[in-house]
C-alpha cells in the first residue's frame, strides 16, 4: 500500500496524537534540555520525554495557566507559536519555520480549535524504515523513508517527522530528512530512526572494495565470520604478528603481566609449532588470569571500600571472585551464586554485594546492564526512548528483589541476607499497580510465597535461550581481547544498536552455551583465533579500519597492569599498606588502593562506583606523560638500592647482555642493531660531569642504567598493548 502524504493540514482535521505531538517531538520541545518534565522543563512549560504521555502534554498546552499558551481566535498570535518561531525571545532558539509545514500544523490545529482526540485517534501500531538494510559506497546517499502503521489500516509517509541518528558519525551522516551520507571510512554503519515512541533502524555496509587476494591461516570459527566480513567489505588484513608481539600481547591480555626475560627468551627460541596454543593454555592456568580478571570483575560489581568495616566483606568477595576464575566456575553458576547469595559474608563472600547495592531498583539495572548487555534506566521513570522497554518492564524486573530481607550478622558493618517469604511484587511509580515478576521479552511462571525469586531470575538469565545472557558476555570479553565490542558500547545491546559483525556475535554465543559457560573456553578460542593474532601494522588498505578487526588495534595498558610492568622492568614491588609486598597491583582486593596511589589515580584505575567499563580510563593525558617522566615515585623505582638498574651496573655480564635483558624485559624481543649499538654507546661512553672533571664510574654506571630503563618505559612500545 502507497504511503499516504498530506501537503495541507487544512484538507483534513488535525489530531493532537498523530500530528500535533510528532511536530513536537521533531521540533525538539520535549527533550530533556528542553521542556521535558524529566529534564525539569523550561520556565515551567513542562511535557512529557518525547511525548509518551500525550493526554498529559494536552493539559500543559491547552488549559495550563488558564489556557495562556494559545490564541483559538488568532492562531499565529499563541504563545506556542511565537516561542516556537523565535518571534519574542526563546531560550530555544528558532525550533519552527514560518510558513513551513509543521508551523502550519500546529497553526491549523489551534484554528480547529486544540481538539484532543485521545480516545478515538488511531494507534500507531508499527513503524519501519525503508530500505532497511543496503551497501553504499563511500560518499555514496542514500534516501530513508519511514512508514507509520496505524490501527485503521492507515500507513503514512512521516519520513519528515521521524528522527534520525547515526551510530557512527565518523562513517556517516544523515540530515533531518533522512538522507544518509556516507564518509570516507569503510565497514557497517545503523541509522537509528525514532517515531512516536516506535524505532526503526537502517544498516549499512560500506564496501572499501579494495583486492583481497589471501588470507592468514584461519585458527577458528572466528576467523571465517572475521576473514568473511573483510571480504565482503574489501578490507585486506594485515599478515599475522610476530612471536615477540604475540607473547607480549596475550600475557598481558590473560595474565595482566609482561613476560618475563625467561619466558620471552625461551619462546623466541622454540621451534614448537603449537607454541602460541601451549602459551595460552599456560595463561589461563596460571593465578596470573584469576588476578587479571578478578580485578576486572570486582569493579564492576562495586567491591569499593568507604570505611574500615569494609574490609572484612571486600577481601573474602574479592578471593571469592577470583576463586571461582580460577577454578574455571560456570559462568551461570557464577551468576546464580551472586545474585541468590544468603547469610553473612563469612559464610557466602557473594553477600557483600548487596552490602554495595541496596536499593532494588539499583540491582536490577546493575544486573541488566552488567549481565544482560541492556540498559533500564530511563525505563524507571518513562519508556525507554531507543528500546521497547516500558516502566512496567522495569518495575517487573525489580520485583525479583523485593523479597531480600535484612538483619544484623553480629559482624561490625555486615547485614545477614536472607530470603523473605512472601509474594514478590513491586509497584510501578507512575500508576502504583502492583506488578509480579516477570523477564524482559518473557514470562516467569508463577512464583510461591516460599521460592526465592532470584533464583527464578537466575534460572532464566542462564536459560540456553536467553537472548541476552551469554551474547552479553562474548561480547563484554572480546572487546577485552580487541578492544572494541561486536556491539559498542558493550552494555547497550538493542535492536537500535546492532553488531557490525552479527554472524560472528551469534556463533560466539552458540559456542559459549555449548561449552556449559567456560569462560577459559572462551577466551582460549578468541585468543587462539588467528584474528586475534593479526599484526598492529596496518597495510595502504585497514589504516582507517576501527572496527572490522583487519588489524590488532593498540591500545594503553590499564594503570594496574603499567604499575606492574614498571616494576617488572624496573626490578621493583610496590608496597601496597596491609598486603603483602610483591602483590601486584592488579591483585588488589578495592578501591581503597587509589588513595594511597598517585599513580593509580592518574591513570584511570576505577573506583568501583559503576557496572560500566566506561570508568576505568584508558586515554593518554598530559598528567600521565609528565608522571613518567619525572613523578616521585618513578625516581624511586628507577634508583632503588635493589631495583634492576643497580644490579646491571654491578653485573660483570657483557653491555649487550645488559641491553638485550632490558629489551626482552620491556619489549619481549631483542634489541635491533641500530638500537644495541646506540644503548651500548650510551652505557660506555666516558663518564664526565658537566665541567668536565671525572665522575665516580659506579655512580655513572647506575644513573646510565636508569636512563636507560626510564628512556624504555616511557616509549609507545612499552605504555602499549600492540
């Protein structure tokens, strides 16, 4: 059926529902910078977010203020019009054109006198974009037409009403109208598309189209989806990465560490053909991955320190966390144990999270987010503006924690969690109808007043069919292992955010399932993949590629694990308070550590106040640069009295032994010769001060020592993983 289209509001009666409120939301007057009532509306003029409330949005246009806002006998003279056009002053801005045809909407509308047809209008009932999906070249267009369905049989062409908006603006644009313009950057690009509280998306392949004559061996399944999407696209891959790269980059991808000298020497040195897999299995069986990974997984599942009476709590689910990676638990179990935790903490160390997270409401968006890949917090308050999730969705996901009950434990500062009997409900805020639990896009069978309902929540999360559970975690790890998630942001998974490689997402999400939620599985297959392996250098074809995996993209080591290397270089151990001295920085139990760290702080350790990724930073900053070079603490390390540099400078071994050390050290390669023979100049050369009298020649040796060293960490090279 042909899309009906209005070139005049007169030819027909206006409708508050499907016309007045389009032309609203179009205008931008209810967003929350706006007069959206969640945003707290401007000068008073407040309206619903994005006019999901439009019987509401009538009373504050027509009869609030005694009606002020509109002029029934002189249209063009309303209040909502002249603000609107910027004809008397608008903190707004100009939002209607005169004359244009949504200023003649609302102009029409307010001559037939503001009716409000909220009982007999039609629904809308579906919306689509038109061409949903296509390949366009690079400064190629493409025109988006959007279709609204309504419950009379109705379809309309509102393609100038919706709202439209890239997810990567780097690859592509698109105008008011909903005309796509495509860059110069090749790969998958969505136009979001918004109607009434309905959404629509339009995917886009951007071939580069260049030869891609061959391939790197493929590892795994992984590598068909990966080497099958740059074929399509025409993106040849860079050739696998050397031994050297490879070592540095998954031991400090598992294990959170550099190699040591050893170990990098004797890699380079094996003839083994299966040498990459045995290193990786070797990882993950070290404590080395259960650190790495539960330093990751206690912030964000909050594990923060604010007083003394944390500390018990803190250390037992920080060894419970990295207990359970150690011993490879199943990932559901994992997940079950946390959420359905009873009793104290001494006793079940999964208690202490709800130490840290109390409010029902708060659990319940920290699990969808953390564990759902899905983000529920505008749902609390109004339907989610990108997704299909409603308040009542939220408040039926919320009744899955109504029944935790609190005592005292007898333990300074920990509550015993128990079970409450009784029917879970909670009730929605805005209509105050009590509402049972129930799975997003699901139903839960009911639940006796005697069943913990989160264990019901828990039995579905980690269901085979879950839509959410397992996709969720693929894609949370291999954006650790690449560093950017199939879809991104890793925790925002909607139809209006879709993978750029779909294939991929849902093998690695049948293969998760399969293998009973082993996460070593899982990162043993990422990792062995020859994806994964790919070499950082990019070829005259992938240098723009950010999101095919054509190439390994670098990116800063984490402050722990820098902390770390630092002092693997350096020959040093960082003495944290009440730990023993050699832990590492990625094994410290919270927060707390922070305070007592300038260095901690100035490179983005998180503080374990959010489930988002997002906290932890990882961009390079002036601070960090002029840390290294000349922070205190760095001194320290570089002139300890046992650090590496002393012991080189009294090691009778050969200067290009010396060097090589310190390069296998830092790099996990040799030196080159251009580089050997500059460090050995350096390290020999007479040594004079600067009025040319001598220097003592054991005091020169160790300060060259520790050029030398604070020259290597603070190299690209070494403050990235490549």
């Amino acid at each position: 059926m042909a899309a009906t289209q209005f070139s005049n509001a007169a030819e027909r009666p206006v409708s508050f529902v499907n016309d007045v409120m389009p032309v609203l939301t179009k205008s931008g007057c209810n967003v929350g910078v706006c007069h959206a009532k969640a945003g707290g509306g401007q000068n008073g003029f407040q309206l619903s977010l994005l006019g999901f409330e439009s019987a509401d949005d009538y009373e504050h246009i027509v009869k609030e203020g005694r009606g002020r806002r509109l002029q029934l006998a002189a249209p063009e003279q309303s209040l909502l019009l002249l603000k609107g056009t910027a004809t008397i002053p608008h903190g707004g801005g100009v939002r209607l054109e005169l004359g244009a045809e949504n200023y003649a909407v609302l102009r029409e509308w307010i001559r037939q006198g503001a009716p409000l047809d909220q009982d007999k209008a039609p629904s809308l009932t579906g919306f689509e974009v038109q061409p949903g999906r296509g390949s366009i070249n690079r400064q190629g267009e493409q025109q988006l037409t959007a279709i609204a369905r309504y419950s009379d049989g109705q379809t309309r062409d509102v393609t100038r009403l919706a709202i439209y908006e890239s997810n990567d603006p780097a690859m592509a644009e698109v105008t008011e109208r909903g005309l796509v313009k495509i860059l110069d950057i090749s790969g998958n690009v969505a136009v979001m598309v918004r109607y009434q509280g309905k959404v629509a998306v339009y995917q886009a392949s951007v071939p580069l189209g260049a030869p891609v004559e061959s391939f790197p061996a493929p590892g795994n399944f992984v590598d068909e989806h990966v080497f099958a999407n740059l074929k399509t696209l025409g993106i040849p891959p860079s050739p696998l990465c050397d031994d050297a790269t490879f070592l540095r980059r998954v031991t400090l991808d598992i294990g959170g560490r550099l190699p040591t000298e050893s170990e990098a020497a004797a890699f380079l040195s094996s003839q083994d053909a299966d040498k990459r897999d045995k290193v990786i299995d070797e990882l993950l069986r070290s404590p080395d991955y259960a650190d790495f990974f539960a330093n990751k997984w206690t912030a964000l599942l909050k594990n923060r320190r604010d007083d003394a009476s944390d500390i018990v709590s803190n250390f037992a689910f920080h060894a419970w966390v990295r207990d359970s990676l150690l011993a490879n638990k199943p990932y559901d179990q994992f997940v079950r144990e946390l959420l359905g935790a009873t009793g104290n903490v001494l006793g079940n160390p999964p208690v202490a999270w709800y130490k840290r997270v109390q409010d029902p409401k708060q659990q319940i968006e920290d699990v969808a987010q953390l564990f759902l890949g899905v983000r529920m917090q505008c749902a609390q308050c109004h339907h989610h503006p990108f997704e299909r999730w409603s308040q009542d969705d939220y408040y039926s996901l919320t009744a899955f924690f109504s029944q935790v009950g609190r005592k005292p434990s007898g333990t300074r500062g920990e509550d015993l969690i128990f079970h409450k009997r009784g029917i879970a409900v909670a009730n929605n805020m805005k209509t105050g109808l009590p509402l049972k639990p129930a799975a997003l896009g699901d139903t839960i069978p009911e639940i006796a007043p005697d069943e913990d309902p989160r264990l019901r929540l828990a039995d579905w999360m980690g269901s085979k069919d879950n839509p959410f559970f397992a996709k969720a975690l693929v894609n949370r790890y291999w954006k650790h292992f690449f560093q950017r998630g199939l879809i991104e942001p890793e925790d925002d998974i909607r139809d209006t955010n879709p993978p750029t490689n779909p294939a991929l997402l849902a093998a690695l999400e049948r293969h998760f399932i399969a293998s009973g939620f082993d996460l070593k599985e899982l990162v043993r297959v990422i990792t062995r993949s020859s994806a994964y392996q790919l070499s950082e250098v990019p070829n005259e074809h992938n240098r723009a590629d950010r999101q095919n995996y054509s190439r390994y993209y670098p990116r800063r080591l984490p402050a722990e694990v820098l902390l770390d290397a630092i002092d693997a270089v350096a020959g040093t151990q960082t003495d944290f308070a009440n730990l023993p001295l050699g832990t590492r920085a990625v094994a410290l139990p919270d927060n707390s550590y922070n305070r007592s760290s300038p260095f901690l702080r100035v490179f983005g350790r998180p503080e374990g106040a959010s489930v988002c990724e997002c906290e932890r930073v990882q961009s390079s900053s002036l601070a960090q640069s002029l840390h290294l070079i000349n922070a205190p603490d760095i001194k320290a390390k570089l002139s300890n009295a046992n650090g590496r540099a002393e012991r080189l400078a009294k090691d009778p071994k050969p200067v290009e032994a010396k060097v090589r050390e310190l390069y296998l050290a830092a790099f996990s390669r040799e030196p080159r010769p251009d580089e050997l023979k500059t460090a050995v100049t350096y390290l020999t050369e007479p040594a004079v001060a600067a009025d040319g009298s001598p220097v003592d020649p054991a005091k020169a040796a160790r300060e060259n020592f520790q050029d030398l060293i604070w020259a290597l960490i603070n190299t690209k090279e070494f403050l990235f993983n490549h």
